[in-house]
C-alpha cells in the first residue's frame, strides 16, 4: 500500500503544469500561456503579483523559496516592469542597471534570452539567509540589463519614481534616482509563548509572524518569523527607529499557521524591548491563541530558571 502511495505521488507531481526536479521547480512562459496563472503565495509583499503576469515574462525558476522571474522586453516594456515593481509594498524598491546580455538554462539545458530580473527570496532560502546576521531587508529586486552602445536610447520611455533607489553599473546609463537606500542596523527581541516557550511551535505548525505597519497603509511590511529559540531580528535605520519610539508606525506579533493573515490590530511588540545588543532585549511573551490576550514585557528569566 505504501508503495502505491509513492507511486499516485509521483504521477501527480509530473502531471503538474510546471516541471520539477529535487526541490526546484521551473515554468516556461507567461500567465496568458498557461492553463493556471500564478496566484499569490503567504509571505509575498502585496502587490507582487502585478509583475509577474507581465507578457513579458519568459521564464521562472523556484529554488526553496529562491525565486526568480526572466523577461525578455522591448525599451517600452522595461518602463512597464519598472512602474509594477515601484508598486509593491517594499521599504526599499532597488533597480540595478547592467551592462549584459544575459541568458538562463531550462531543466533540459534549452536556452532562454532575457534583459530584466525579478529576485524573491522567502522559505529556507531566505531563512539562511536571515543567519548570517547582516542588515539587510532582502527584499525583491529588479535587474535590467542593457546595451551600453545603446547610449542609453533604451532608457527615453522610462520614468523613475522618486522612491526607486537606482543603482547603475552603466556609465552610459542616464538612469538617476533621487532615493538612496538608508544606513541599517540590526534590531534584536526575545518572544516567548506564555507557557514560557519560544514563541515558535513548529511540530504544530504554529509560527509568531513579526510585521511592520504605517497608519495609513492598508498592508504591512512583513519582517519574517520569530525562530525556533525565540529570537528574531530585522534591519532599522535610525529614522525608522525614531518612526517606532514616536508610534508614527509599530510592529505586531501575529501568531498562528502559514495561512494567517497579520492585522494593524494584533499585539504589539515595542522597540522599547529590542535591543542591538541581542543579550539586552527583553524577553517578550505573546499568548498561543491570539484570541487569548495582548502580549507583555516578560520578568527576566533567572540563571537556573529552565528554558
């Protein structure tokens, strides 16, 4: 029985419209070309979704949560992508200009033309990447990559937002932004269930998401899950650290499965109880069940206290 179980698996997985091997998974083309468009996925920033149904969009490839999508574009389709991307709901919008003609191999070695790069990291991807302790959003990016004989021909149809932080490694690039991407630091907290476990239950798949809200936005900024020890961390300038203290916006824990949509309305976790210094902040605890109750500064554990 377990065998035919393994079997029926198997049969479903090459059935799928997208081709998979290990745990990549590629598809060819754009949405208008497939029996299933992409939809949305828990952990993308709102407004994503836009890019990627781009025509343009030749090819895409997912890696545990290393997500990249391929467009091969004309000069006015460039301006296109550039305007859907300035549209997600990221604190930092990065375009980086290159001078490359580039091109990306299928699963069976074909090989596929593009000149922009939509990069998303999430899932264990973006989990390895969050260890290495830098200050860094990780947020999507985009890369164009151009002609520089061009003289910069390609860059006429295309209008920048003020907010677009544009990176050139074109010298002929007209490309300018008036953004620049802040100085960050890491900030450190200590969340803890209140059965004094790490606020991080994954045999039951229960996670504490962390989210950053402005008043007048209707979707938050997610900054990632606490860890299976408790502890998380996400990147601040000191703008937003003063933004923080002085409530104009404010983070929530969000407890509950993949599935569970954060809300302005759920419990707080202050800046007053991070720290840079990770042995500094103080432990914080959220209630298992969120309809249980808001979340409190936790008593400092003693040394022979149990974890």
């Amino acid at each position: 029985m377990r065998v035919y179980h393994l079997l029926l698996a198997t049969m479903v997985l090459l059935c799928c419209t997208q081709v998979g091997y290990g745990m990549a998974t590629e598809r060819l083309g754009p949405d208008k070309d497939q029996p299933h468009p992409t939809v949305e996925q828990p952990g993308w920033p709102a407004g994503m979704i836009g890019i990627l149904g781009h025509d343009s969009r030749v090819y895409s490839i997912w890696v545990n949560g290393n997500e990249n999508f391929y467009f091969q574009t004309t000069p006015g389709q460039i301006g296109e992508l550039i305007t859907l991307y300035s549209r997600i709901r990221l604190r930092d919008h990065v375009v980086t200009i290159k001078q490359q003609k580039k091109e990306v191999r299928t699963f069976k070695g074909d090989k596929i033309d593009y000149n922009v790069n939509f990069h998303f990291l999430g899932g264990i991807a973006l989990g390895g990447m969050r260890r290495k302790g830098n200050a860094e959003t990780y947020e999507p990016t985009l890369t164009i990559y151009v002609d520089a004989d061009a003289g910069g021909a390609w860059s006429k149809k295309i209008v920048i937002p003020d907010h677009i932080i544009a990176n050139s490694e074109v010298a002929t690039s007209p490309m300018k932004s008036k953004a620049t991407k802040p100085n960050r630091r890491l900030w450190h907290a200590e969340v803890i269930f209140d059965d004094k476990k790490p606020a991080a239950d994954f045999e039951n798949r229960v996670w504490t998401k962390v989210t950053l809200w402005e008043k007048d936005a209707e979707s938050g900024f997610n900054l990632g899950k606490v860890n299976h020890d408790g502890h998380f961390s996400a990147a601040f300038s000191e703008k937003e650290i003063a933004d923080l203290k002085a409530g104009k916006t404010w983070l929530t824990l969000t407890v509950g499965n993949q599935l569970t949509a954060a809300k302005k309305s759920d419990a707080k976790l202050l800046i007053e109880n991070m720290s840079p210094d990770r042995l500094k902040a103080k432990p914080v605890e959220v209630a298992r069940h969120r309809q249980a109750g808001a979340i409190r500064a936790a008593r400092p554990r003693r040394q022979n206290e149990g974890n």
